[in-house]
C-alpha cells in the first residue's frame, strides 16, 4: 500500500507518515524508486509491538 493509503489506515496524515520514515522510527517500508510500499500486516504489527509509540 501506499504512504496515503496507510496513513488512512491507520487514521493519521500522509505528513505523518513521511515524518517517521524520516526520523527512523523503523517503520517496516520498502522504497522503489522514489516510492514507499508498505505491508499492512506488518505496519498493524509494528503498531502493536510498541516500536511505533503510535497509539491509534
């Protein structure tokens, strides 16, 4: 999924999500090109993990 689509997902702002790839949050994405792809099992688990510090 795209950085819009998570973001609606997960009921936040694109902005937001463009802020933790840059931070290093460790958000599990994979960029092509200048694309950035996201699983969303893995972004829900992420969230659920704790790493995110995301509260949803």
């Amino acid at each position: 999924m795209s950085i819009e689509e998570l973001a609606e997902h997960l009921d936040v702002s694109a902005v937001t999500i463009r802020f933790w790839i840059r931070s290093g949050k460790d958000i599990p994405a994979v960029r092509i090109g200048r694309q950035w792809r996201f699983k969303i099992e893995d972004a829900d688990e992420w969230i659920q993990s704790g790493r995110s510090n995301f509260s949803g």
